[in-house]
C-alpha cells in the first residue's frame, strides 16, 4: 500500500487554471504577482512569470538567469508596470491584498475576471469606454 498525501484546495490552483484556460487567447503572458501559486503552472501545462516576488524560495535559481531571461520571467515591479501598460494583453494572478499593491507600484488600471479561491484574476484590458 502507497500512502500519497493530499494537497488541500486552498493550496489547489486546479480550479484557477480551469477559469484561466478559459481567459487565455493566443499571444497572451501570465504572471503571477507578488505571489507564487505553485501548482498553477501544473495545471495550466505552461510556464509563468513571476512578478515581484518577495519570498526567498525562488531567489538562488533567479540569480543563476541571464539578465534578459530574469526580466523576462521574474521582472521587478518597475519592470512589470511597463509590460502592463504595453499593447500585450497580461493575465495576473494576485492576492488578495492587489488593490494596495497595485497602488504602490503605480499601476493604475486592472479588470477583475475572476475572484474565487482567494487568488484573484486580473487583466490588464481597459474596459471599452476607456475608463478605469
């Protein structure tokens, strides 16, 4: 007998992936910010950036990058606000606290596709009457 230990849903993306999946068009980049939601890329079958990251876990690997491949996967917050304010549609996974980190990393637009789960999707479309 194999004992397998069970991954609870609060530390579950499968649910997240499934409504992701179903936002994703063809040329689009998913980050995850300030965040690391790390069965997300399992269940999406693709790789993520990770913007802004503040835990430790990620830092020896992200140090072994070329400088192009680091800020291309794991840009800073600085980094990320110009790709987010670019032509390219971005998908982000956030935390709950978004709002607040948006703020202050100066990123003034967001749409809300989705908040289940306590990891919040996001899109960097503006809505169609150009507002916020």
């Amino acid at each position: 007998m194999t004992a397998v230990p069970l991954v609870g849903p609060e530390r579950s993306s499968k649910q997240l992936a499934e409504r992701l999946r179903g936002e994703l068009r063809e040329g689009d980049l998913v980050f995850a910010y300030r965040s690391f939601p790390e069965s997300l890329p399992v269940y999406l079958d693709r790789t993520i950036g990770v913007s802004d990251y503040r835990q430790s876990d990620l830092t020896f690997g992200i140090s072994h990058l070329s400088p192009e491949e680091r800020q291309r996967r794991f840009p800073t917050a600085e980094e990320f606000r110009k790709l987010w304010d670019s032509e390219r549609r971005v998908l982000v996974v956030a935390s709950l606290r978004w709002p607040g980190n948006f703020a202050s990393d100066g990123i003034t637009h967001a749409r809300l596709l989705w908040a289940g789960e306590g990891l919040p999707l996001l899109s960097n479309e503006r809505p169609a009457s150009g507002g916020r």
